[in-house]
C-alpha cells in the first residue's frame, strides 16, 4: 500500500484570530481579480507619464529656471510641517513625559535633602565638625 504524499505546510496553515496571514499565503497578493490589475496598470500608467514628463523637463536645453517636482514637494512640506507625523498623545506617553521631566528633579531633590538632614544630625550630635567656607 501507497501513502499518500505529505501534504505541504502551505496547505495545512490555518489562520486564526491571533496571527495574520503571511504574506506569502494571503490570496490577495498573488490572485488579482482583472479590476485590482486594470488599476495597477492605470496607476503605472500615470507614474510613467510623470517620469516622463519631468526627465522632459529636466533634459531640456533651456529649461525653467525652476523645474517642480510634486513629489519632492510634498516630501519637502511634509518634512517640515509635519513635525511629529507618528506621535500620538496617549495616557502612557504623558506618564512617560511626566516621569521623564519631574522625575530627576525629585530625585536629585531626594538626595540633596538625604545628605543635608545627614549632615545636620551629624552636627547635633557633635561628630561633623563644619570646614570654615567664606561663600557657603
């Protein structure tokens, strides 16, 4: 008797609620409907007219005195005025910033206040003897 072939791990993959679909495996990637191609194509379509057209420009003998590339312009406005593009304000970015701006002024307020009280009990009690300082 003859076993059947193994069946392949592409077969057996299930996806489930907690893991996307690799890429490899997901349908959509390589089984496009003629309307998802007709689009790519259309949009190919425009990049190359594009190109074209600003190689036109740019080969030109005399050419503008400046040539306008929309891509570069809105690389150039999102650069500039977007400043924080992924930054979002959320309850644990606040906490972060707080802890990152108060806490080493706590800190250093903690230990400053540790060596002083220190220092004064050592005085009280007769075992610091004070150095003589003209400015503090």
């Amino acid at each position: 008797m003859a076993s059947a072939p193994p069946v392949s791990a592409a077969k057996q993959y299930r996806p489930n609620r907690f893991v996307s679909l690799p890429a490899e495996l997901n349908p959509d990637a390589y089984d496009a409907s003629p309307e998802k191609r007709r689009a790519e194509a259309e949009r190919l379509a425009i990049r190359s007219r594009l190109k074209r057209q600003y190689l036109l420009q740019l080969n030109n003998p005399s050419p503008p005195a400046v040539i306008e590339n929309p891509a570069l312009i809105r690389w150039a406005h999102a650069k500039s005025q977007n400043v924080y593009p992924t930054f979002r304000p959320t309850p644990k970015t606040s906490v972060l910033g707080v802890a990152y701006a108060l806490g080493p002024l706590l800190f250093w307020m903690f230990v400053l206040k540790a060596d002083r009280d220190y220092k004064e009990k050592s005085i009280q009690e007769g075992k610091y003897k004070r150095p003589l300082s003209v400015f503090f």
